[in-house]
C-alpha cells in the first residue's frame, strides 16, 4: 500500500489479519535519549551516563523503553492508511506492552504494523487494534512488541 494512502473502511476492514506496514528506520542517538531525559526527568544514568552505563552488562547507555514505545506513533504515521473521511484520530492506549529488549545509543529501530481488527463502536467512530512490533536494525529480538488501540472518528 502506498505510504500515505487514504482507503475506504471497508478497505480498512479487509485488511484485518494483514501487515499494514513497516515504517522506515529511525536513529536513536544519544542525543534523542538525553533529550527524552529531559522532557520525562528520569535522569537515570543507564540512559544518560555512557561512561558508568558501559560497566553494567548492557555494555553501555540505552533508550527509555518509553522512548522507544512513544517513537511508535511516528513509524504508524508512515504506514498505516487513513480511512476517507477521517476528521482526527486519538491514540487510545495499550492493551499489552513488553519491553523484550534494550535498545542502544547509536541503534536504529523501526515499527511493524498489522492490523488486528477494525470495529465500529458507532456511527462514525471505529476502533482499530494493532500488533505493533518495534525492530533494532541487526538485531533478531524485538525492542518492543504491543497491542495498540486508534480511536478513528470519520464524518458522514
């Protein structure tokens, strides 16, 4: 499916079971960490102390599982199609996160999408549930992988 793509519900329907998409790869320097520090104030210094975090067994600094989790929306951005006449959608939460592995300073990670279902609650608004899976770049474990819900409100 192109990227940016707009489809109609019952396209969106048909894709329930399916990959939806898998997003481009994106950096996480130290200094994306650092900042999310900053904006979270968790300072802690596996994430922001590369000459202490090297002494531990992760070998060195690693992202915020949080950063990883909120760089998701992003990578759904690339993917995911909108459905016509689409006036907003909201992120409405998580039914399942885990964080399966660390990701490193330096690591490029990107987003796997595939759409679980597609239901209308009512007359425009749809809920959509995705298994996401965030890749590393190199890596044969997943950073992440999570059960993620879009609240969709269409006009008539």
């Amino acid at each position: 499916m192109q990227r940016g793509a707009t489809i109609e519900l019952g396209q969106m329907k048909a894709l329930v079971g399916h990959e939806v998409g898998i997003s481009d790869w994106m950096a996480i320097p130290q200094s994306r960490i650092d900042k999310f520090a900053d904006v979270i104030d968790d300072h802690q210094f596996i994430h922001v102390d590369p000459i202490a975090a090297a002494r531990t067994p992760l070998g060195g600094t690693i992202a915020h599982g949080f950063l990883t989790l909120s760089l998701m929306s992003q990578m759904s951005y690339q993917v995911v199609p909108k459905i016509a006449n689409q006036t907003m959608s909201i992120n409405y939460g998580f039914d399942k996160v885990r964080f399966l592995a660390p990701v490193p300073a330096g690591a490029e990670v990107r987003g796997r999408f595939t759409l679980v279902s597609a239901d209308e609650r009512k007359p425009g608004e749809i809920l959509l549930r995705f298994a996401a899976t965030v890749e590393m770049r190199g890596s044969d474990k997943p950073a992440l992988a999570a059960e993620w819900l879009a609240l969709i409100a269409v006009s008539a």
